[in-house]
C-alpha cells in the first residue's frame, strides 16, 4: 500500500516511534515500534505493509476501527509519516496517540497525556512540527544515565536495554494495555490507570522542552 492507496476506515491511529534497521532494534529508543508490535500481535492485525513512510496496518481494539504505524524514516523524520497516515485516514490529531520513549521518566513508569511540547525528543518534534502540538502521547520510562551531557544521552537512548528481559516485555506489554485502554475508554480512563508517579514537575519540564537532548 503506498501513501496515496484508500485505506480501509479507521477511527484512531496509534504511531509508534523508532528508528529502522536491525542495528536499532533492541534500543531505549525504539520502545515505540516494540509496543505497536505487541498491539498488532495481541489483537491479530493483519501483517503490516509499507505505507505512510512506514510499517502501517489495520485492525480493531475493543471493536474500533485503528490504523497502526510504525515510520521507517529516522527518528528526526518520523512526522512525515504520521502527518500523511492521518491525510489517509482523513483523522484530525486528536485521534492520534504517540508511543515514544521519554528518559525523563524512571524505567518502567508510564504517562499519558494529550498535548503539550516536543521535551526535545526529536521524534516529537518532527511530529508537532507537522501536525500541531494537539495530540496524545504514552511515554514510556527509560530512565536517565547519570549524567546531563547530549552525547552521553544521545548514546543511552541508541543503546540496548539493560534491564532484564522479562521487565522489558513486561513494561512493553503495560504499555500495550494502556494504548488498549486509550481506544476504549478514553485519555482519562488510561491516565487514570496508568500514570506512574512524579507528577507536575515532569510534566512542566516536558513542556518546556530540553533543547540540549539530541534525540
């Protein structure tokens, strides 16, 4: 299916974000792809199909039509698929949700929220930049080296996880369930579920971005 095939109706789009090739499978960074895999496998959609700049198939959840993307240009491009998946679907951005990775959340935590600002993941900002801030996002903790230097950070988010398997899966499968839970009840049942600790000062910091993160 290219870009500019008629896609069967969807009623929401869930995007995972990542960067493709078998060198970056395993990363921080491609937490995004890991949990759209586990939906599509989960709810049996059909095998995806290069389409929007990406991986993109269509299914249902709970009994909604959903189109789910995973785009295979690089992170800092992952808008252009996301914009034109959405053009596709005819789906204005509030039928949206991002999976992306956020360091600014201990390993294992999960925040949903609708809108805000890119927090200088470049996958957002390539997304925000293109489609507008209003949105919804599930961050996926993957914790912070300890250190605040870009290239320190930069090479923690392209690393493998270093967390056992098991909690990688299960942070992975949590995660799934709280896109599920998005698409059937709602933004607020999921963040209602689903939100871990930290509270306001996360989310301000991620508003306000963190231009020094090169991701």
């Amino acid at each position: 299916m290219s870009s500019r095939a008629q896609p069967e109706r969807v009623d929401y789009l869930i995007a995972g974000l990542g960067n493709p090739g078998s060198e970056y499978a395993g990363n921080r960074h491609n937490v995004g792809y890991l949990v759209v895999d586990e939906l599509a496998r989960r709810h049996r959609f059909a095998r995806a199909k290069r389409g929007y700049k990406g991986r993109y198939a269509a299914g249902t959840i709970a009994g909604w039509p959903v189109g789910m993307l995973v785009p295979t240009t690089f992170m800092n491009n992952a808008g252009t698929g996301v914009a034109a998946a959405l053009r596709g679907a005819h789906l204005e951005p509030d039928r949206l949700l991002v999976v992306h990775d956020e360091i600014d959340l201990p390993f294992g935590e999960l925040r949903l929220r609708y809108d805000g600002g890119h927090g200088g993941h470049n996958g957002l900002r390539s997304v925000v930049g293109l489609v507008g801030a209003d949105f919804h996002r599930l961050r996926v903790g993957v914790g912070r080296p300890d250190s605040r230097d870009p290239e320190v950070v930069a090479d923690w988010v392209l690393h493998d996880f270093e967390e056992p398997r098991d909690d990688v899966e299960a942070l992975v499968g949590r995660a799934a369930d709280a896109a599920g839970v998005w698409v059937e009840r709602g933004i607020q049942a999921a963040m209602n579920e689903f939100n871990g600790a930290g509270g306001p000062a996360v989310d301000q910091q991620y508003e306000e971005g963190r231009d020094g993160d090169p991701r």
